[in-house]
C-alpha cells in the first residue's frame, strides 16, 4: 500500500512540477485574471484524466500511429489561440469587471480542454500511471484506489500552490503584471509552435 501510495504522489509531483501545456496556461490566467479567479482550474486534472484514462488504457493501443500527431497539432493550435487571448487582457491586467468574475468556471473548462489535447497526459497515463493502475489493482483493488488518490491530492495542491505564489506578483504593479501577462503568453505561444511543429512533422513522414 505504501508503495502504491509513494508512486501516485511522485508522480503527480513531478507531473505538476515539469513545465508544460497546463501549467503555462494556468500562470498565463493568473498574470491577467487573478490567482483567485485562476485557483479553481487547478482542479480540471479531475475533470480532464476522465476521457484521458479511458482513452489510454481501452483505445489509444488500438489507434492508428497517426492519433497522437494529430492531437499534438490540435493542442498546440488551441495554445496560440489562448496564447493570443492573453497577450490581448496583458494590457488590462487590472481589469476586475463583471465579466472577469464569472471567469472562473469557463477558465476551468478551458484548463481541463488544454489537458485533455496535451498528448503529454496521454502518454503518463499510457506508460506510467496506467500500467501501475492495473497492476495495483490485480494485486489488491485497495491499492489501486490508494495510488489514485494519492496521485490526485498531490497534483491539485501541487498546482494550486503554484498559482497562489505566481499570483502574488499582482502585487507588484500594473507595469510588472503586463510584463508577467506577455511573458506567460509567449510561452503559450512557443509551446503551441512546438506542438504544431512536431505534430506536423509527424504526419509529413512517410
């Protein structure tokens, strides 16, 4: 059970940890809408391994080797289009209107879309968390659900405290959330390139 348990929570760690698609989006939102407003998106990993889970461990082994380019590339457009939706709030990064308030649920359905086209999470599931998984549970369901929930309430803390401290530069002034907001932007929109690029590049090879 240990085992199980030391397994998810390292992973979920170094998952929530490594730089990538979601957690640039996540300090992208919080650089123009608020660590407030942003923190509820850290728990779209809930929302978005549904699909990704049971898409690893019953279908992607049976796709043809064309699904993951094709996903990368859909991914790494929907991060230019989010990447060109910061720079735009970059120059109002004190805006505290009506409509930023309601943000919070669609920021949560966008960080969970952002998830679900990361072909990164795709490949956790399918060559680590998954096969653990099984293997947990064909020695004791028990530890299945304990790597799990181990995996869970490590990755979303994980995620939030990120936010919360990337949030605090708020504080620093209008002039140091733009340059915030731009930079997040950028590197939504470096990580989208990369993504069409290689995407692209897969699909051309023969």
């Amino acid at each position: 059970m240990i085992e199980s348990i030391l397994l998810g929570a390292g992973f979920a760690f170094v998952a929530a940890m490594q730089p990538g698609p979601l957690l640039a989006f996540l300090l992208a939102r919080t650089a123009t809408v608020g660590w407030k407003r942003t923190l509820p998106a850290s728990l779209s990993p809930l929302l978005s391994d549904i699909p990704i889970a049971l898409s690893a461990l019953l279908v992607i082994g049976r796709l043809p080797a064309l699904a993951l380019p094709v996903l990368r590339t859909a991914g790494g457009l929907l991060l230019l289009y989010l990447a060109w939706m910061t720079a735009r709030q970059a120059r109002r990064p004190g805006d505290t209107s009506a409509s930023h308030a309601r943000s919070a649920p669609h920021t949560v359905l966008q960080a969970a879309l952002v998830n679900v086209l990361n072909p990164n999470a795709y490949l956790g599931w399918a060559l680590v968390l998954g096969p653990a998984v099984v293997a947990a549970w064909h020695q004791y369901p028990g530890r299945a659900i304990a790597l799990l929930v181990a995996f869970y309430l490590t990755m979303v803390p994980t995620l939030a405290g990120q936010v919360w401290v990337f949030g605090t530069a708020r504080f620093l002034g209008v002039r140091a959330q733009r340059g915030m907001a731009r930079a997040s932007a950028i590197i939504l929109a470096a990580l989208g390139i990369y993504q069409v690029v290689a995407g692209t590049a897969a699909l051309l090879v023969p």
